[in-house]
C-alpha cells in the first residue's frame, strides 16, 4: 500500500475513534498513545509511523 494511503487509513481511524468505539466494544480501550507500541516485532507501515510521529507518540 502506498505511504500515503497508509498515513490516511491511521489518521482517518484516530480522528473518529470516539464514533467507533461508541459502536464496537472491542475499540473501547484503544488508544493513541499505545498504538504504536508493543507490535509484536511488526515494523509500523511508513505512513502509520509517519501520522504517529506527527503526534508525538513515536
């Protein structure tokens, strides 16, 4: 997927995190702040790491 395709979808999903979790349970404890945190050894999408660093949280 192309960077800046993966930079919209995170910021996309961020910006209407309250709309979601007010509809699907599983998204009640997400948060920004540990999004970018403990992945498994998964590398970040550039764009994900991008939006991310733009927030502060990486």
């Amino acid at each position: 997927m192309p960077d800046d395709v993966g930079y919209e979808l995170v910021k996309v999903l961020w910006e209407n995190i309250d709309s979601i979790k007010s509809t699907n349970k599983v998204v009640k404890d997400m948060s920004i702040d540990n999004a970018a945190k403990d992945n498994a050894g998964i590398p970040l999408h550039p764009g994900a790491e991008k939006y991310y660093k733009e927030k502060g949280v990486l």
